[in-house]
C-alpha cells in the first residue's frame, strides 16, 4: 500500500476530473486503458495536471470533495500555481468556497 494522494487529470475533451488512490501510477493506468471511472471512460486519454499527498485515506477523501466542489477556473489556477493557491483553496471550509 502506498501514500494516498489527491489527483487530478485532464480528459481529452478539456473536462476535469478529480479522484484519490493509493497508487497513482495504477489508476492512471486504468483510466487509460478505458476500465476507470465511468466519466474518463469516453474522454480518453487522461492527462495528471494535479497531485497532493494526503496523510490517510479520509484526509485524501477530505481534499477530493473539496477540489470536487472548486469552480472550473479555481481548478484551472490550482493547475497553473498549485504551490501558491493550492494551501488556500484547498483548506478552506466547503461551505465558503460555495456561491451564494
């Protein structure tokens, strides 16, 4: 068993999707190979644009739900700087990154 990690791939149509595993090299894999999850399976291939080790298996689960709820363009800047804006977006409470 390794680390948990958050990750975070790029599907070939530009979409976004986010997931945690405990064996990054594995899941990607699998993605590509068509046998992931339902959602990538008709976006191959998958590009990692994002990861973050976790200390657990909830904490992985933790970090995921959040970036799960991230707007499009806060992933994207999470992409483009993820040491400056990953801290910040990736620790505050769900309920203020939703909108009103």
């Amino acid at each position: 068993m390794g680390t948990w990690v958050v990750y975070m791939v790029r599907c070939s149509d530009g979409t976004l999707y986010s997931g945690c595993t405990n064996n990054l090299a594995a899941r990607l894999n699998v993605h590509n190979l068509g046998r992931g999850a339902r959602y990538t399976r008709s976006r191959l291939p998958v590009e990692l644009v994002f990861v973050r080790r976790a200390r657990s298996y909830g904490r992985a689960l933790s970090v995921e739900a959040r970036l799960k709820g991230l707007p499009r363009i806060a992933k994207l800047a999470l992409i483009e700087e993820p040491r400056r804006v990953g801290d910040r977006l990736l620790r505050t409470p769900r309920a203020r990154l939703r909108r009103a």
